[in-house]
C-alpha cells in the first residue's frame, strides 16, 4: 500500500462571535495517500478554504487531528509547523501570492533558500522555462500579468519537490483561456513529480480532473466519491 | 532569533525586499535625522567648550590668582600682598560705577570705570582698537570706552569722556577683556582710566561701591591654592575673597557645562519625536509587509526569520539616518559658537568631535530601533493564514508582550537621559528625581496629544456631522480611517508646536516680570550715591526739570558687632564666624512695608519715640537664614562707631525681581535719623528723552550721583532675552522639522493608499478640484488640533511654571499663539497637499495595476 500523506480526523472548526458559536467546519475526516489528487468543492461559504487552511498547518482546529507525511501537526508550535510546511507542502493561491519585491526567480527560490541550503539558481531558470517564463525571469510581479504571476506560484510550489500541493481556487482570478492552461500545467508538473494534490474550487470542470472529489456544504462533507471520468475521457455535457 | 540574524538568506532577503521601498523606508528612518544632529552638535558644542575653557585656563582670571573686597584692603592683608608681591607679580584694580558724560554727543550712561595698576592681564590680552591703546593708556588722561556705548552713542575714537570731576580723551575702544562675556557689556559697559586719574574724578565718596582687586601671577612652582589657604584667615577677616585661576575655570565649566546639558535635552526632544516617527512609519511598513510576510511564513519561515528580515531593514535604515544625521550635526556645530558667541567668555574653536559623533549616532540609534521595535515587534505574530483570508485579520495584527518591555526600556532610557542632563552639582538621589520629572513632563505632554488625537479619531466618528457637505464629511473620515495618520501627526506637530510656543511664553513671561516695574506712576529712574549735602540739590533740580521726587530714601551704612550675644570678634576666635556676619550693610529705616515686600513673621516696624525704647527691626529670609536669628534675637550693630541693639521684630520676603531699591535690613524711624548717610531719589521720566535730559542734567550738576534707567534695563533685559531665545528656538527648530519630516514622511507614505482612493473617487465622477478639497479638509483640520494641543499645552505649562517656580499669575497672550497656529495649520495643509500631489499625476490604469 502506498504511503498516507495527508489524513484528516474528526476535523471541527469553529468560531465564537459574542454569544455566537459559528460551526464552520464539522467532523471531516479523508486520507490522501502519495500520488493522489483530490479536489474539493461547494458553494462558496462551505468552509473549503478553512479546510485547506487547516490541512496545511496554517490554522489551528478546534478538534481534531490533522497528520501530514505521517507528522501529528496539531501539537507543532508554529515554528515547527513552518518547517514541515518548507519541507513537504507546496502551494498556489487564488491570489497569487507572490512577494511584489522579488523578482520571478527570487520568488520561485524562497523555498529553497529557506531551508539555508546553498542554492542552485539553474532549478529555478529551468522551473520556469517548465512553465513558459524563461524570458520573464528577471521581471517583478507587477510587470507581469495574472496568468503569468500564477505560473511563477505553480514554479515556486514544485521547486522543494514536495509531497502535497494545495491549491485554493487557482484559477478563480483568471479568464477562461488562461485558466486551462494553468490547469493543465498544475496537472502535468503533479503527474511528473507524483505530489499528492488538493484543489480547493467551485469549479465542478475543474474538479472532474481529479480523481476524487470530497463535498462540502455548511461545513460537512455531503459525498465523497471516486471520479470515473478521467480528464482523457471528460465530456463536459455528461456534467450533472 | 540570534541565528537567524546571522542567516545569509535573510540578510539577502532583508536587501531585496527593501528595493522597491528604499526611498520610502529611509524617508521614515529620516525622521531621527535631526535628532541626531542636534545631538552631534551639542555634544561637540559641549566638547569645544571643555577643551576652550581648559587652554584658556588661566586667561579666564588673566591671572594665577586674585583677591576681592568690597572695601579698601586691610593693613593686615595689604602687608600679606607685599610679602606675596616679593616672590610674584601683583596688579591691582579698583572699579565703580558711575555715569560717564559724553559732551559732544550729549548722551549718558551709567558704566563700570576700571582703573589698573600693573601688568595685568598677565595672561590673555585686552583687545582694543587701535591695538595699543591698552598699553598706552596711562600716558595721559585717556579713557577706553567699551565698543557697546561706541556703537550706542557714535562715539569716536578723539571724542571726550567727562567721567565725575574730569574729562578723558577717548583714545582706544575695548573689543574684549579676558574671561568676560560680551553680553556682560550690555549690562554695564566697561571704561578703563588711568589710576593717577581717580581721586580728581571726586567720585569715592561716602557709600561709593568700589570693588577693590589684587591680581597676582604666581612663580610657576607656586600652587595658588596653598597661597589662598595660607592667606585664608586674613581673607575671613576682612570678608575678602579669594579666587584662583582653577576656580575660575570650574565655575565657568560648570556654568557652561549646564548650559549644554540644557541644550542637550532640547535636541534629545527632537530625537524623542523623531522616534514617534519612526514608530508610526513602522507601523504602517509592517501593515504593508503583511502579505509578504504571511506568504513567507507559508513557504516555511520561522517566525524568528520573518523579523530578523524587518529588523535588519530598519537597523540599515537607521544607520544611514542617523549617519547623515551625524553630518548634519558636525555642519551645525561649526555654526553653534557662533550663535553662542556672545553668551561665551572664551574663544571657541570648532572641533570636529568624534566622541560627540559617537554619542549622538549611538543614541540616536538605540532609539531608533527601540522605536520601530514597537510595531516591528508584531511580525513575529504574523499568521500565515492571511493569506487564505487577507481582509479578515489585516487590521488588527495580534500584539507582542515584549512591547511592554521595550516601551519601558525607551522610558528607562529617556529617564537615564534625562537624569544625566540635570546639574552635576546635586546628588545623584536628586538627579534622579530631576530627570523623573522631565520625563513624566514629556510622558503626559505625549499622552495628553495622543489622548487628543484618540479623542479627535472617536469623537467624529461618532458625532459625524451627516449634514456636512460631502468634502468636509469625506476630509473629516479620513481622520478616522484605517491607516490615518491623526495620532501620528498631533503627536509630532503638536509636541513641536508645544515646544516652540513653550520657549516663545517663558520669554514673554521674563519680560513681563520687569515690565511690571515700569507701570504708569511707578518711579522708573533710580538717583542713588546722592550725599547728604547734595539731597536739597537734587531733589530741587528734579523739580526743575519737571520730574516728580517720588521717594527719597535715606541709606546708612553699618556692620554687625553681635549676634545673639556673641561678638564678632568672638566668632572669630572659635571660628564660627560666617560671611554674613562681615559684610558692610546698606540699611534704611521706614515703618510700613513697600508694595514688593510681605511679612512673614511677627510685626512691622513701630517708630522709636525714646531712647529707652528697645529697637526692633525688620530682616529680610534670607538674612535671617544666614545669621540663623528669628524673631526676638538680638543683633548689635557698630553704625560708623557708634554701638546700637536691637532686636529682630520681623522677618520679610522681598520681591527682588522688582527694580527698586531694596534692603535685608530695615530700621524703625526714630534711631538712624541723626546718623551720617546719603540717598536714593526716585523719579518718573515722561519718556526716553525727558530721562536723557534728567541724567545729563544731574551728571554736569552732581557727577557722583549715579542712574538706574529703568527703560535701559528693560531694552537691555529684552535684547539679552532675545539672544537667548535665539539659541533655544535655534534648537526648538531641530523639533519642528522632526516634526515636518515625519509629516512629509507620513504623507509620502500613505500616498500609495490616497492614490488608489483618489483614482477611485474619479473613476466615480469627483473632478480633481474635489480630490484636492478632500484632502485639504484632512490636513487643515489635522494642523488645527495638533497646533491648537500644542499651543494649549504650552499655555498651561507656562501657567503651571509661573506660579510654582515664578511665583506670579501668567496670564499668556492669545494673539501670538493663534499666529502661530495659523501657520502651522498652513504649514501642515501645504506639505500635506503637495507632498500628494503624485496623485493626480498617474493614471488609474497605473495605479490600480501597482496593487499586487
Ligand atoms: N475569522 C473568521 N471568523 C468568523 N467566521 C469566519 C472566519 N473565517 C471564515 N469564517 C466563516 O467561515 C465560513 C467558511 O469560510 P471559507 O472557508 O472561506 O469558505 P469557502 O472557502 O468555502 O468559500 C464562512 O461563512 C466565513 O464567513
Ligand atoms: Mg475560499
């Protein structure tokens, strides 16, 4: 059996407004074993993101457990929460994130420069040469345009070659054009590096090209059900 | 945190995420510039004025060592000068004032007349025009005048000088006497005459003040102090005193030393409020990094790391700031002894200082990372989660425990500060206390702004005028807005304003004391030295000149033969003898108190009907301290020979600061009237010229009756006042452009925020006429809270000193203040404005392209 990277347990969160108790997240629990790819999805306001948040160690649940590459997150201090984060996780936001003071390449080695190793600029040229930018090295962020600035995130998200990749709403900023091939580029670099993928969206196109869709609505997962449909064989009429 | 300080990645990421804000964080950083500079400067002020007063030592006294007395020296200490004189040089010096004629400009002026015996000064020299007329003086009767009435009366260089019974021939002017300040000349110029000259001019006379000097230049191997403790004894006697040149020069260092401490504490305000700068720079730098931030920490990085970056971005920062600053500073200090000059009774050279360079930078430093810790400190708490949720936590980052530590380091540090800057001279205990209160000065002045500015941000927000037009609605949010600027700016505005309109009331008030004096019907021209035999003279010229004898005081003089029973002679023999005890007083008699004058124990004066009547009088605090008599103690007095008791039948507080004729001891009626004495006679000139025709009429009458011309003191006090106020605006200056620093600083910084808000708005219709309006509105109304808190707190500070340490009711006059309001309100409203001018100048497209 291949290896568990990320396993969810009992995942609850929620938030105290005054005498409000706001359950955003109830009792989600999956398993996402190497190479997998995951997408999950519901209306907006479900609680992806907050999932996504907690997978990834950025937040802290209310109960539950979260273990990643077979580390219990959940009792890491934040520093130590950092680190594995640096060592196993990769990611790419719906905004972008880019830090607007480095250039694309510096952006693309921050990962790697971390960690304090010496670093080998050449990965990160040939990481976005991998994505189309070999002429955009040297640009800032603000020079270039948003299908362009989510390529360098998906070059930075891959050069620590890590184990899982999360991504929430990738391709909600961008037009229809540009969103395929941003997709497209996610999905080949995941099959190339066998990294485990968990997509966040509320696009359901999207989502078929995964292999397992998990669906949230106010906070519970409603189904979770394997994806017969392959991006080789998708039919976008057959959609429900 | 250590480590990752000394992470090669985080030094290489502190340097590249600074590249595109460099000029922005070294804006901010800019603030602590002048701070520093000021500092540079009054440190290296203070080292040059050390090492000045250290070479010119001995040119201070122009002598190893002189002796002084009210009164001609005794045989006894005339033989001791001889026997001195055998093995060293001595010069002697006998001064006085009196009123020096000048017939051909017919001007008088009451002048200190020096006459000179011997070598002196034998170190230094007397500078005049021409160069020898020192040296040549006492070829013939020649005077030098001091260059203040040269310059006030046009006299020249041939012209005569009628100084009592005799004419002089101007033969020189005097440009500077050794260890004597040019300011000194304002208040009494200085005339040299030959000594042969001085009984012709008749004017020692019975209750002439004459100060008699010896000078001595000692034979190297001679300590002057063994000397002086050798001539001690004699010196007691005669109540004479003694100074060395050492003395001399530890006086004058201390003196000058005080005044740069105060100076030091000025420009250490302005480094204060460039650290509030620096603070809300900072804060409004870090709120900008929070994605960046939260983004790092995603990719992994310590919360350690994420800091270090910050930190050592601003400690650069800081270090480029703080170093120009220091260039600054050493360009001012070139400039400060200048505008010291006349303050200083020595030749100051600059000096480039590196200590002073050293201090200032080091301070200058230390507060500047202590103050961006504050905000920075909260990067430590930066979750990465934001950026899954960016608008949620982006107002409120989570703030750090440590902040109360380092709050209280800058504290500490300002008390430490504070406390160093107060007179060496006191205990260190006092020191402390001293220095506690400057900075609980300073802590409630900050606090009471910031109150103001939260107050300003709450109120309009919850009484929004609905009503108002949309401009003045949409200026006054602003003031409420996130990332406004309210608290930032009254703090460094207003403290600037405080300061300045502080130091502008503290001069207004020291003027107002003296011209209490000069009020309608007071007497406002002094005649004293008048003698019994000339009063019926005076008094009947005054009336003929139609100025009005308002008071005729008579004066006798005397000494103390016992206090409490115990003779002076006495006190001498087992040595308990004290200063007071020797001096020759000036007494009146009257029994009813003047107007400057209050009691404050047992009763006034009763007349003494007869010569069995015990005679009770009535002594100043501060003579009942040093004689250490109260109320019923019995003094005997030797009136001229003759021996009179009496008793103390009161003690009274006396306003010295008025100008009027006062004395530590008053007889009752019915004693002295008989006794030998002369007067004072008080009169009201209707104005400057009737007052010059008074004088010169009473010189060519009476050449010995010297005037107090009340109007001359108080242009004088006004002129010295203004000097001065020239050197601690020069220094209130350094704050105000703190304070404009961090205003251009602010605006500049919060200018990517307007553009998008201003792009917005015209993107929505509003034409660039209401844009500008908006803002104008904004800072119009931030320069008048922070300049109406300045000036109010200035007001109430001067209130508060007046009566606590002036002892009088100030009342502050309004116009001055709200002139200078307006023109902070306007200084605010123009760097406001145009410091966003880029605004307009970029198109939207741009602008909202640049947000990442
Ligand atoms: N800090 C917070 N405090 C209170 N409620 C929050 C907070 N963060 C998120 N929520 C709420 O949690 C719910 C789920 O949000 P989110 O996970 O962002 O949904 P999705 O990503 O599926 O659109 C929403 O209703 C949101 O309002
Ligand atoms: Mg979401």
């Amino acid at each position: 059996m291949s290896q568990t990277i990320l396993s969810v347990q009992d995942l609850t969160k929620t938030y105290h407004s005054g005498e409000q108790t706001l359950t955003v997240l109830s009792q989600v629990s999956f398993r996402l074993s190497e190479g997998d790819s995951c997408a999950i999805v519901g209306p907006s306001g479900s609680g992806k993101t907050t999932l996504l948040g907690l997978c990834a160690g950025l937040d802290r649940q209310t109960s539950g457990t979260v273990s990643l590459c077979g580390i219990t997150i959940d009792s890491l201090s934040e520093d130590e929460r950092a680190k594995v984060r640096n060592q196993f996780v990769g990611f790419v936001f719906q905004n972008f994130q880019l830090i607007p003071t480095l250039t694309a390449l510096e952006n693309v080695l921050v990962p790697l420069e971390l960690r304090g190793e010496r670093v080998n600029e050449k990965d990160g040229i040939e990481l976005l040469a991998r994505v189309g930018l070999e002429k955009r090295v040297h640009h800032y962020p603000t020079q270039l345009s948003g299908g362009e600035q989510q390529r360098v995130a998906i070059a930075r998200s891959f050069i620590n070659r890590p184990k899982i990749l999360f991504a929430d709403e990738p391709t909600g900023n961008l037009d229809g054009e540009t969103s395929e091939k941003i997709e497209s580029l996610l999905f080949e670099l995941n099959r190339e590096a066998k990294t485990t993928l968990v997509l966040v969206t509320h696009n359901l196109e999207l989502a078929r090209k995964t292999e397992r869709i998990i669906r949230l609505k106010n906070g519970m997962v409603v189904s979770d059900t394997m994806n017969e449909m392959q991006e080789t064989n998708f039919n976008p009429t057959t959609a429900p | 945190m250590i480590a990752s300080l000394f992470n090669r990645w985080t030094w290489v990421m502190a340097w590249r995420d600074s590249r595109t804000h460099r000029k922005r964080l070294l804006l901010f950083i800019s603030s602590i510039m002048l701070g520093t500079a000021a500092l540079v400067a009054v440190n290296s002020l203070g080292e040059s004025l050390e090492r000045a007063v250290s070479t010119q030592a001995k040119s201070l006294l122009g002598a190893d060592l002189a002796i002084e007395s009210r009164q001609p020296f005794s045989k006894a200490l005339e033989r001791a000068v001889d026997s001195l004189a055998e093995r060293a040089e001595v010069a002697r010096e006998m001064s006085f004032g009196s009123m020096v004629y000048f017939p051909k400009q017919s001007k008088t002026r009451l002048s200190q007349i020096r006459a000179v015996t011997g070598d002196f000064p034998f170190y230094g020299t007397i500078e005049t025009e021409p160069k020898s007329a020192y040296n040549t003086l006492n070829n013939g009767r020649n005077a030098l005048i001091d260059n203040t009435l040269a310059i006030q009366f046009g006299v020249q260089i041939g012209d005569s000088v009628k100084i009592g019974d005799v004419s002089f021939l101007v033969s020189g002017i005097l440009k500077e006497v050794p260890g004597e300040a040019a300011v000194a000349s304002v208040i009494g110029p200085r005339v040299y005459i030959p000594p042969m000259y001085v009984d012709s001019t008749k004017l020692i006379q019975v209750g002439s003040r004459v100060t008699y000097k010896a000078f001595f230049k000692l034979p190297p191997a001679t300590s002057a102090k063994a000397v002086v403790d050798s001539l001690k004894p004699l010196l007691n006697l005669t109540s004479a005193t003694a100074t060395t040149a050492e003395e001399r020069q530890a006086t004058l260092g201390r003196t000058l030393e005080n005044l740069y401490r105060f100076l030091n504490l000025v420009g250490f305000i302005a480094l204060l409020l460039g650290g509030v700068g620096v603070a809300s720079a900072v804060n409004v730098y870090v709120k900008q990094k929070l994605q960046t931030v939260a983004t790092l920490r995603c990719m992994g990085a310590s919360s350690a790391q994420a800091f270090a970056i910050y930190l050592i971005q601003t400690f650069a920062m800081g270090l480029i700031g703080v170093s120009i600053g220091a260039t600054i500073g050493v360009f001012v200090s070139a400039f400060l002894p200048r505008l010291l000059g006349d303050f200083l009774p020595i030749q100051v050279e600059f000096i480039i200082s590196t200590s002073a360079i050293g201090v200032g930078v080091s301070i200058g430093l230390l507060m500047s990372i202590a103050f961006a810790l504050l905000p920075l400190l909260a990067v430590r708490n930066i979750s990465p989660l934001l950026v899954l949720r960016a608008s949620v936590e982006d107002e409120k980052i989570q703030q750090d425990y440590l902040r109360y530590v380092v709050f209280g380091l800058i504290v500490m540090v300002v008390w430490f500060f504070a406390s160093l800057q107060t007179d060496s001279a006191l205990s260190a205990v006092e020191r402390f206390k001293q220095g506690a209160l400057i900075t609980l000065g300073l802590g409630v002045s900050f606090g009471l702004l910031a109150l103001v500015a939260k107050g300003t941000m709450i109120g309009a927000r919850k009484f929004f005028p609905k009503r108002w037009n949309y401009v003045w609605r949409q200026g006054l949010a602003n003031l409420y807005r996130p990332n406004n600027q309210t608290l930032i700016l009254i703090l460094s505005l207003g403290f600037g304003t405080m300061l300045i309109s502080l130091m502008y009331l503290l001069q207004a008030m020291l003027i107002e004391q003296v011209e209490l004096t000069s009020k309608e019907n007071q007497p406002n021209l002094v005649f004293f030295d008048v003698q019994s035999d000339q009063r019926n003279g005076v008094e009947e010229l005054l009336t003929a000149i139609d100025a009005p004898v308002m008071q005729t005081i008579p004066i006798v003089t005397m000494r103390i033969a016992a206090v409490k029973g115990k003779t002076v002679a006495e006190a001498r023999r087992d040595s308990t003898v004290k200063s007071a005890w020797l001096w020759e007083y000036r007494v009146s008699y009257r029994d009813t108190l003047n107007e400057t004058e209050t009691l404050i124990k047992g009763e006034m004066n009763k007349p003494v009907k007869s010569p069995n009547d015990s005679i009770k009088i009535s002594i100043n605090e501060f003579l009942a301290q040093s004689l250490e008599v109260d109320v019923n103690d019995e003094i005997s007095f030797d009136v001229q020979g003759v021996p009179v008791k009496c008793y103390v039948g009161s003690i009274r507080k006396v306003d010295f600061r008025r100008i009027q004729p006062s004395f530590s001891i008053l007889f009752p009626t019915g004693v002295l009237e008989d006794a030998p004495q002369f007067y004072a006679v008080l009169t009201r000139a209707s104005n400057d010229e009737h007052s010059a025709e008074i004088q010169q009429a009473m010189v060519e009458a009476f050449p010995n009756v010297s005037a107090i011309d009340l109007g001359l003191i108080l242009s004088t006090v006004d002129s010295i006042l203004d000097k001065v106020s020239l050197v601690i605006e020069f220094m209130a200056l350094f704050s105000i452009l703190t304070g404009v620093a961090v205003l251009i600083g602010s605006v500049l910084i919060s200018r990517f925020q307007r553009m998008r808000e201003s792009v917005l708005l015209r993107t929505l219709g509003a034409v660039r006429k209401q844009v500008v309006s908006i803002m104008t509105v904004e800072y119009l109304l931030l320069g008048f809270l922070a300049s109406l808190s300045g000036v109010v707190l200035s007001a109430a500070a001067s209130v508060i000193l007046a009566y606590t340490v002036f002892k009088f009711t100030f009342a502050p006059n309004l116009l001055p203040m709200m002139a200078m309001m307006l023109v902070m309100i306007a200084l605010t409203v123009v760097i406001g404005v145009q410091g966003s001018r880029g605004v307009h100048s970029h198109s939207p497209l741009e602008v909202l392209r640049n947000e990442v």
